[in-house]
C-alpha cells in the first residue's frame, strides 16, 4: 500500500477511542523493527522524521526506507511525516519530498506569528494532498536544537485553540498537558515517593485536554514527549557502562487514558533509543571480541520491535485496526 496522510487514521481513532503510534526513524534498522510490529499486530503507523535525522541520515535515504518498508508491509497503512518542522521551507521541501503529513512547530513563537506560518504551510501542503499539525503551548526538554528549560515550559491555553485551528486550517493539534521530550522529563523534586519506593511524575493536566477537546469537538489532539522511559531499559544502560541516574518518564496507564479521549497521536521516540542502546551495551559488554555491527543491530532490532509491540497493545490500543484506518 502506498503511503497515505493521517486523516482516515485520526477519524477512526477518536471514534473508537485509541492513539495512533508516531515513532521517529534515523536508521533501516528502527525502520525495519517498527514496521514489522506494526505488520504482526495489524496497526497502523506514522513513522516521523526530524530536523536532526534528516540531517543525520538525508532526506532521500528516509524517504526510501520508508518507501521500502510500504513495499515489505502492504498491509498496513504508513504515514510519512515531518516531526517539528521548523519553518516553511523545509515543510516545503518535505511536501515537494514525497511526505503525507508535515508537522510546523511554531509554538515558540508569539501567537499570531504562529497562526501566520501555520497558515501558510496548510495552504501549500493541502494544495499537495498533505495533512498538517501544529502546536500550542511549549514542553520542556530537548528537541533538534531547541531546549526549553524545565520552568520555562507553558501549558497550551484552551482559550486560543479555537481560534488557531479555524485561522490555520490545522488537520491536528500537538498540545502541552505536562508531557516533555527526552528520557529525563521529571527531577526527582518533581515526584513524590510511592509505598513502593518508586518516584511517581506529577499527573497529566488532563483537564487542559478535556477543556481543549469541548472547544474543539471531533478534532485530534496530539501528544508530544511520549516516552515511559522503561525502567528494565535504564537498568540495563546503567548495567553495562552508561549512566542515566534519574531516568523518569510518563506512565503509561496516563497514556492509555489520553488514547481513549481525543489523543489520537501519540509521539514516541526516547523510548525506541533507550531499547537500543541498552540492547546494544549489554552485547557489547557480554561479546567483548564481536566487531560485526550486524551483530549486536541484530538484538537491538528485536528490542525496538518488542517495545513497540507492547506499546501498539498496551498504550495505544491500535492493534488489529490496520484495514479500519486504510
Ligand atoms: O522531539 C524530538 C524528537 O525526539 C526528535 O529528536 O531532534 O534528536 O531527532 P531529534
Ligand atoms: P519522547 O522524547 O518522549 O520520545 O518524545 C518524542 C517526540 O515528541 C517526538 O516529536
Ligand atoms: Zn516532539
């Protein structure tokens, strides 16, 4: 199957309440484990790109992987998108690449500053059949070179989404409820201690998302900064050489609620590169003499598929709507 945009798939999943999984793809490998879960589980997928991996691995080379895995999972539909374009010129470029869905991030920017690019970035890529989503409100964290410090992040304003999605034509909005980018999200001054010794983030602003969602009936709402940061993950990077104290990400069950309301997106990448390189640290420390990168790829493939295995059943609940979303 071709690839297609997002819009059946968010139609489907606010109706029957579950997220659609967005992954970021830098290499064959996170490609090829994604895909082949998804394949065995029967769900569909967006597979995002970014800033960064366009320029670590180029836009051709994504788009051919992604184009090749289309062609290896016929079954199941797969969105290209662009995950936190930063301007106008390189959603164009992405649009004119061959992408289906582009993400423009002008969340940073003033307001009417971001109604004005969103806008201009909805009217080329729908003139070229492609979908759009754009953000309100900023998360902390790290994403491309962008950092915004913990205290710095803000919470999306309900009272301006109306106004945004009618101005800008948006076929989805990413909104901040508490959600951050990267594997440290939360300072354990942040959490409280549960009976079981285990640090517990702040709760989700769930009702910013259901204050958002009565402004903006049947419209999909996205999630960025997704991970859970698995703890067996952390341990076993900890376990092999790395140092990663603090490690802390967002629980699931918050997740699995946020996918049953209007979140029909929700972006995970942390957790794909901490399956990774854990996998591959612990090879490399039990197989000191292995040289062959095929090698110690090979389990850390398996890893990515199992972690988004269990994301697809347990988080998203998008397994078996493969045909639904087509
Ligand atoms: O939100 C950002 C994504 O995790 C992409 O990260 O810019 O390091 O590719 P990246
Ligand atoms: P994580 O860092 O939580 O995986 O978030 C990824 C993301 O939002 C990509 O846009
Ligand atoms: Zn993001």
């Amino acid at each position: 199957m071709a690839l297609v945009t997002s819009k059946k798939m968010f139609e489907m999943a606010y109706k029957n309440g579950y997220a659609v999984g967005a992954f970021n793809v830098n290499n064959m490998e996170i490609v090829q484990a994604i895909t082949e879960a998804c394949r065995e589980e029967k769900a569909p997928v967006i597979l995002q790109v970014s800033k960064g991996a366009r320029a670590y691995a180029n836009h051709t080379y994504l788009v051919k992987l992604v184009e090749a895995a289309t062609l290896e999972c016929p079954e199941i539909p797969i969105v290209l998108h662009l995950d936190h374009g930063p301007d106008f010129e390189t959603c164009k470029a992405c649009i004119d690449g061959g992408f289906t869905s582009v993400m423009i991030d002008g969340s940073s920017k003033p307001f009417l500053e971001n109604i004005a690019e969103t806008k201009k970035v909805v009217e080329y890529a729908h003139d070229h059949g492609v979908v759009v989503e754009g953000e309100l409100g900023t998360l902390a964290g790290i994403e491309d070179d962008v950092c915004v410090e913990f205290g710095k992040s803000s919470y999306t304003q309900p009272d301006e989404v109306e106004e945004f999605v009618l101005k800008t034509g948006v076929d989805s909005l990413a909104i901040a409820i508490g959600t951050s980018h990267g594997a440290y999200k939360f300072t354990p001054e942040q959490c409280t201690l549960s009976p079981e010794g285990i640090l517990l983030p702040p709760p989700l602003r769930f009702d910013i998302l259901e204050e958002v969602s009565k402004r903006l009936p049947n419209f999909p709402i996205v999630l960025h900064g997704s991970s859970s940061v698995p703890q067996d993950y952390v341990k076993m990077v900890n376990e092999n050489g790395g140092k990663m104290p603090n490690a802390i990400g967002i629980p699931e069950h918050e997740l699995r609620h946020a996918a049953k309301l209007s979140v029909c997106k929700i972006n995970i990448d942390s957790d794909i590169r901490l399956a990774m390189t854990g996998t591959v640290r612990k090879y490399m420390s039990e197989n000191p003499s292995h040289f062959d990168p095929r090698q110690y790829l090979k389990p850390a493939r398996t890893s990515i598929k199992e972690l988004v295995r269990h994301k697809l059943i347990n988080v998203l609940g998008c397994n078996g709507k493969a045909d639904e979303c087509r």
